[in-house]
C-alpha cells in the first residue's frame, strides 16, 4: 500500500513502516494510512496552529522556540488526544486546539528541561539553549506556557483546572529527580514519581481531556486517562533504556548518566552488580572517566532488557484499560502506537 507522508512526525509509526519489510511492515504502513486518513486532516491543522502560536511574542524568544517546535518531533500528544477524541465522537476545533496546547506544554518543558539539564543536542540539532543561550531558552518556554494556558481559556475554559494540576506534576517530577544530583538515591519509588510527574501526568491529561471534548462517559474518560498515564510510563521508560543503547535518538548519550539523573537501568544494575554503587558516588562527585564503565556494566547486567520487559508490562496494563472502551478504528490506532513507542529503538 502507499501511504503519502503525514506533514508531522508520527515517527513511532511512520519511520517504522518504512524501514519494515515483510508483513509487519504492510501492517503498519496500513495503520498508517489509517491514521492519515482518521486524523491527517486535524494533524495537518494542528501543525499549522502550532507554526503560528510559536510565532507569537517578541524576538529572539519566539526565534528560540520556533527553534525546537518547526524541528518536528514525534507529535505523539496531539495524536494520542486527537485519537482519544475519535475513540467517542467527532473531532471538534476544541479537540484540535487542546491537541496543539498538549504539544506547547511538551515544548515548553523542553525549553526549560534543555537548561536544566545542560542538554546539547534535540531532535538531532543543537538545543535552542545553545543557539540563543539559557535566558532565552527559558523565557521561550515560558512564552509557549503562556500561549497553551491562553488557548485553552479561549477553547475550554473548564479544563485550565486539570491542566494547572498536571503542570504542577511536571514541575513536581522535576524537583524530585533534580534531589538526585545532592545525593545518589537509587529507590524505585523515587523514579516511580519522577516518571509519572514529568511524563505520564501530561499523556494521562491528552488522553483524558481527549476523551471528555469527543464525548466519553466519566468511565470511559477514566479509562483513557488510565492508557495515558500507562503509555507516559512506558514512554519514558524506553526513553531512558534508549539512553544507554542507541546512538540515533538525536540526543546526547549516556546524558542521564552525565547529569547525575537516576533512571531504572541504573537503579536495576545497581542491584544486580555491587560495583556500580561506588562508581555511581564517583560520578557524582565529578569523575566522568568513569561513565564508560558504569555504561558497560549497565549493559552487561541486562537491565536494558528488564526496563523493556517492565515497559512492555505497563503497556499491556494500559490496553487492557483501552480495551474497555467501545471498539473503533481509533481505539485501533492508538493501540497499534502504543505498541510501537514501547517498541521503538530510536
Ligand atoms: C524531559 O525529560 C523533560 C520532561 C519530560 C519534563 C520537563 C519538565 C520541566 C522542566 C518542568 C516543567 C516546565 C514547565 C514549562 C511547566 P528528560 O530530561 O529525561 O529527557 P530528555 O532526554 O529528552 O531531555
Ligand atoms: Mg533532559
């Protein structure tokens, strides 16, 4: 089948599909074209909003964060908030509107999370903090911050509430995980909220939110808030496997490691191999000729392949919630990209 290219990201699906042969590949070339022909149109506008509201605002911070919002990206919130609007009705203007302040939160944090974190290269490009220095980075996030809460007064004035308290969980899983750089604490429990507040807080809102404009049953949108909050958890856990093992995603490697962050393949290697612990304190206290070792040994543990395992686990959690809702080409769909972010090796 031939698919034309959607105008966004959606790379979980579509770099995938091109690169697969055989069956699989006709499978999701075909999910594709699904997606292409449920929501193309809505995604087409949404990138055409965002393009607009990021051009919003005084020189250089609307030229900062232009910088990381027309790079692209997987779009993988406005697509999973505009499926879990198809799921139960009709894609309205407020379900696409919604879909591009999930993208500006997203791209706001990123802005902010770039300094916070020293980060050199996104999206396979030097940060916006790199070309435009941190002041400009940080008050370009702060200006998508803006744009999002404004629209979604003008959209849905009824969901500032919700997005106020996920915000709060982004800025709360980014304080826990900064305490990692005073000391080492390799608890699961720690990471357990880190995870959640940073990541799954703004997927369970684009789901959730997704689902209440297309019209789902208090049940249903719980259900979809359930799959969000599952599929943030599983993301971020590839996420953070991805930075000891691949060299493509358009980051730094071993970023997480240089920045003191704790993530599972670190927590999970630090119990099977005792050594790490030591080595672990070491990069803490500045020696960073350490972190090829601590790599090997991360590794060498297998605890790559665990944080998989435990991704996929979540996932599965977060479609049997998806199952309950009433069967539908898009409830397809966002099974199908549920899978394949849990899959992906970019
Ligand atoms: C990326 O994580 C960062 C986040 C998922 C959230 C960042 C949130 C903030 C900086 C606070 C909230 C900010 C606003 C504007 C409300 P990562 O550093 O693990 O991933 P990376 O490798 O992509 O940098
Ligand atoms: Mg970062």
């Amino acid at each position: 089948m031939n698919v034309a290219p959607l105008p966004v990201g959606l790379s979980p699906l579509s770099d995938a599909a091109s690169s697969l042969e055989g069956e699989e590949g006709a499978r999701l070339r075909e999910r594709l074209a699904s997606v292409q022909a449920l929501v193309g149109d809505e995604l087409r506008e949404v990138e055409a909003l965002l393009a607009r509201v990021s051009a919003e605002g005084p020189a250089p911070g609307t030229e900062a964060a232009q910088h990381l919002v027309l790079r692209g990206g997987k779009r993988v919130r406005p697509t999973v908030l505009l499926l879990s609007a198809a799921c139960f009705g009709e894609v309205t203007s407020t379900a696409r509107a919604l879909a591009v302040v999930a993208e500006l939160i997203h791209s706001a944090t990123l802005l902010h999370d770039d300094v916070v974190d020293e980060g050199d290269e996104r999206r396979g490009a030097p940060t916006a903090r790199r070309v435009h220095g941190n002041a400009v980075s940080v008050l370009a996030g702060d200006l998508l911050l803006v744009h999002a809460l404004r629209l979604t007064e003008q959209a849905l004035p009824s969901a500032l509430a919700d997005l106020i308290q996920t915000l709060g969980s982004l800025v709360g899983g980014e304080i826990i995980q900064l305490r990692g750089r005073r000391e080492l604490d390799l608890s699961l429990e720690t990471y357990d909220a880190v995870l959640r507040g940073k990541t799954a807080s703004l997927f369970s809102w684009a789901t959730r939110l997704g689902a209440r404009v297309g019209g789902a049953s208090p049940a249903d949108e719980a259900r979809l808030g359930a799959f969000g909050e599952g599929i943030g958890v599983a993301f971020q856990l590839v996420d953070d496997a991805l930075d000891y093992t691949s060299e493509e995603t358009g980051k730094t490697l071993l970023a997480d490691l240089r920045e003191g962050k704790l993530t599972l393949p670190l927590v999970v290697a630090a119990e099977r191999d005792p050594r790490l612990a030591p080595l672990l304190t070491g990069i803490h206290a500045g020696r960073l000729e350490q972190m090829d070792e601590v790599r090997r040994r991360v590794l060498e543990s297998g605890a790559c392949d665990e944080v998989r395992r435990r991704a996929d686990e979540v996932t599965e959690r977060a479609l049997s919630a998806l199952a309950e809702v009433p069967a539908s080409p898009a409830r397809g769909l966002l099974d199908a990209l549920a899978r394949q972010l849990t899959a992906r090796r970019v």
